[in-house]
C-alpha cells in the first residue's frame, strides 16, 4: 500500500500569523483535529486541537501567544504520496515523528498521515496477510499450518 491509500485529504493550511480563532474556525471546518501551518515560503509546522486550546488557555493569562506559529509543533516528517507504508512507518519511527505531511510536486501539503491512518483496518490487514502466509502459521501461536 502507499500514502495516497491511507492519507487524510481534509487537512486544513493556515499562515503562522493566523490567530488562534481563526485558527479553531479552520479546524472546525475541515473536521480533522490538526492544522497544517504554513504558507508560500514553506511548511512551519503543525497544530493540534490540544496544542490550540493550550494556545488559548497561555493567552487567556496574557501569556505570549499570540498566532498559530507561536504553539506549531514540529514533531513532523515529509513524504509523498507515492511512499510505500511500510519505509513510511519506519521513518517515522525511528524520526520518532507524530505525523507525515504529505506534499505534492509542488511542495504544497495536500494531506496527513498519523498513527490513526497507519493503524486502519486495511493497512494492519494486508499487512498481516502479507506477512504471514496461509500456509506458515505465526510461531507464536503454537500450531504448525499443514
């Protein structure tokens, strides 16, 4: 399988001097609890639903928060929607990375992928089935196929 398989296509882009209102606006209307932040000069990172509200929480105390580039994470990799699943997932573990964005030729972000895509019935199935044959049962079930 590939990244186009499994990517969510729904992510929304905002420029890092977005405010965090605007910003939560976004979010609701892409109806996926993650922002991409960015703009023409690149990719800058990516915000949470979580890291929004501890965005809001610092600012409500007049905390120095005041746009979505102040709480972007960069706990992130690039792929492309070509990447097998596999090397992705590896790369991702070994970046100890939380997500891929996925960019397109143009280096623009045109989705994500996140443990929740990796861990779909699909991918863990085939992933399965491809890794233990019919005819060889896992050693750790304690039966011989045959």
């Amino acid at each position: 399988m590939r990244v186009r398989d499994v990517m969510r296509r729904d992510v929304a882009v905002v420029g890092p001097e977005t405010a965090l209102r605007e910003a939560a606006k976004s979010m609701w209307k892409s109806r996926y609890q993650l922002l991409v932040v960015g703009d023409e000069h690149g990719i800058y990172g990516l915000v949470t639903m979580r890291e929004l509200v501890l965005g809001a929480e610092a600012q409500a105390q007049s905390g120095p928060v005041e746009e979505v580039g102040d709480i972007a994470s960069l706990n992130f990799i690039f792929t492309h929607e070509d990447e097998a699943l596999e090397q992705l997932a590896r790369r991702m573990i070994h970046a100890r990375a939380r997500r891929a964005i996925v960019l397109d030729g143009g280096m623009h972000a045109v989705g994500v992928v996140s443990p929740m895509e990796l861990a779909s019935p699909d991918v863990v199935g085939r992933a399965s089935e491809e890794s233990f044959p019919a005819s060889d049962a896992p050693s750790w079930t304690g039966t011989s196929a045959g």
